[in-house]
C-alpha cells in the first residue's frame, strides 16, 4: 500500500501539493490527472523520492520512504518500476540491451536468463523484432514501449506510469492499456498512472483521482467519476467529449 499523508510539496513560490491525504490499494489502478502543471509528476515523484515532501510523508507498505536511509531506500525501491515521462533510454545501447540494464545491474541471474526476459518483454510491449536496434533507429512510440519494457522487466510489485500512453496511436495506447490491466489481473501488480487520456483513464482505472491547486478535489471510480457534480470534473470531462453516460459525443459545434 501507499499512503500519502498530508503530503506538502513547495516547489520555488508554488504550494504544488497542499496537504494531499490518500492511500493506494495493493493490486489497484490508481489513475491520476488533472491540468499540465498540476502536479501529477511531483506526486509520481514523491513516491519514490526523487522529491521528498516539506510537510507530511510518503509510506510504501507502512515504510517511511520520505525517510528512510540510503540502505532502506535501496530496498524499498526493489518494489518500483518506473515510466518517466520522458522514457529515455540510452541512445548508444540496443533495445535489448535498454531492457536488460536493470537485470545485469540489480540482479544476478545468468546471461541467458536475462536475454530471455528482456525478449519476454519486449514481446509484451510488440517490439520482439527490435531487440538489437538503437533508439535512434525506431519511431518515438516505439521508444515509448521499450521503456516500458525496461520499467516491467524485473516484475515490480508497483509500476509508476508518468503518460504511458501519450505519444502513442490510438491502438498501440489501448495495447499499452491492456498491458497494464493484464498485469493487475494476473499479476496482482499495483499501478499509479498518471496521464491525459481520459479514455485510458476511465478503461484501466479502478479508482481516478483528479489534482487541483495542490488538492485531490475527486477520488472515485470510473463510473462516479463520469458522473460528478464537480464543477472542474466537469469541464474536463467535456473537454474531452465525455459525456455522463461515458460515451463520446463527439464536438458538437
Ligand atoms: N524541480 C522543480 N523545480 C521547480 N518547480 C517544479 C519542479 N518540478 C515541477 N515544478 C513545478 O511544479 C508544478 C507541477 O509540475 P508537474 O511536473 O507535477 O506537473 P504535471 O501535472 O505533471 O504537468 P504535465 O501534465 O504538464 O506533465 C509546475 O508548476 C512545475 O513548474
Ligand atoms: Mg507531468
């Protein structure tokens, strides 16, 4: 599980998270948006501490990650794999290579068995036939997938996703968003994904969370959500043609 408590984060003049209170079920999808610039990566990034909450604390299965030591953190972020939004990868190593760096760095399985589970997952993410390319050589939504294949591939208890979907075609993010459904079935995985795609949102979500001013102003299930009474909830929603029947009406002018 994991418990944000009354997590503050200033960042320059800015209170980005004002005091955000919520706990995140193991083997749930939680799903974050809200506005660029509300804070979705800041929470993603207080999770495992690449930013560290001015006030409150951060715990991941009744561990204080906002305080651990050096060796604790160490251990705690065993559990993680993580999607930056970015999705880097090193522009001089093969795709192959890319997915296998966490094995050949955190683990000591042998070298078959981390050729075999980095083709694993690259098969899940449809780039079997990728292994030996450079990032510069395929398309920015197959960058996408490798990294993707990378963050997945020492089977991580949680995955944290920063707009696993953007970029993306419409069919390869709905792959992408069976891939992360598959995981919770099968796998009981837990998920925190933050993204724009309110489709992607309302199909992989078992609970949505929308960020405002440093708030979390709803927390509910896809179908709840679709139906708040919440003014910016709203707006969002029809932003993006999402009606209360959770169909897409399409732009009516
Ligand atoms: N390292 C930092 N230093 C200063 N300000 C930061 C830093 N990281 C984020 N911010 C600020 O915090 C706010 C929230 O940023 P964040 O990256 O979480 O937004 P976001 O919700 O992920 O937006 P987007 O959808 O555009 O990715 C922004 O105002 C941003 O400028
Ligand atoms: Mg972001």
């Amino acid at each position: 599980m994991i418990t944000f408590e009354n997590v503050t984060k200033i960042l320059g003049q800015k209170t980005v998270l004002d005091g955000i209170d919520v706990e995140i079920k193991d083997g749930e999808t939680f799903v974050i948006v809200g506005a660029s610039g509300a804070g979705k990566s800041v929470m993603l990034k207080n999770i495992v501490r690449l930013l560290t909450p001015d006030d409150g604390r951060v715990m991941i299965d009744g561990d204080c990650i906002s305080e651990a030591s050096a060796n604790e953190l160490e251990t705690i972020r065993e559990k993680f794999g993580v999607l930056f939004q970015s999705g880097a990868l090193l522009a001089w190593m093969s795709i192959g290579e890319n997915v296998a760096l966490p094995l050949r760095e955190k683990t000591d399985m042998d070298e078959t068995e981390i050729v075999d589970r980095a083709r694993e997952k690259l098969a899940l993410v449809g780039l079997e036939d990728s292994f030996h390319k450079l990032p510069s050589e395929i398309s920015g939504g197959m960058v996408k997938r490798a990294a993707l294949a990378r963050a997945i591939v020492r089977n991580p208890r949680i995955v944290l996703y920063d707009e696993p979907t953007s970029g993306l075609d419409p069919v390869t993010a709905r792959t992408i968003d069976s891939l992360i459904e598959q995981m919770r079935r099968e796998l009981a995985v837990t998920s925190v994904v933050v993204t724009h795609d309110l489709h992607s949102a309302l199909a992989i979500g078992t609970r949505i969370a929308m960020l405002h001013s440093g708030r979390i102003i709803e927390l509910s299930t896809p179908d709840a959500f679709i139906r708040s009474a919440e003014p910016i909830v709203k707006g969002f929603l029809e932003s993006q043609y999402i009606t209360k029947r959770g169909s897409w009406e399409g732009a009516t002018k």
